[in-house]
C-alpha cells in the first residue's frame, strides 16, 4: 500500500486529467469541423483512461 504522502499527488493528478478530459469533450461540442471534435472527443478519452489508471493503481 502507497504511503500517504505518495497517495495524495496521485489523486490530485487524476482529478486534474479528469477535469482536463471534460475541458476537451466542452470544446468539442461547440467544434464545427468533424475532425477536430473527433481529435478533441479521442484525447478526452484518453485522459479519462489514464485519470481511472491512476485511480486503480491507488486502490492495489
């Protein structure tokens, strides 16, 4: 089990991809071109992955 200390930039960095993630999904609802809001609608998904990757290491 991560000690405290280690534990708390973990969450901290989760919650920042997590909040980036729905910036990208914000954005990518007022985007007129399909391909940007498709680039923009990937990248969230991939922070939102890494967000619960980080979520789940600290749980193990």
């Amino acid at each position: 089990m991560p000690a405290l200390d280690q534990l708390r930039p973990k969450l901290r960095r989760a919650a920042r991809l997590r909040l980036e993630a729905a910036n990208c999904l914000r954005i990518a609802l007022n985007e007129r071109e399909h391909q940007m809001a498709a680039q923009l609608i990937d990248e969230a998904l991939k922070l939102e992955q890494r967000s619960q990757q980080l979520l789940r290491d600290d749980a193990t």
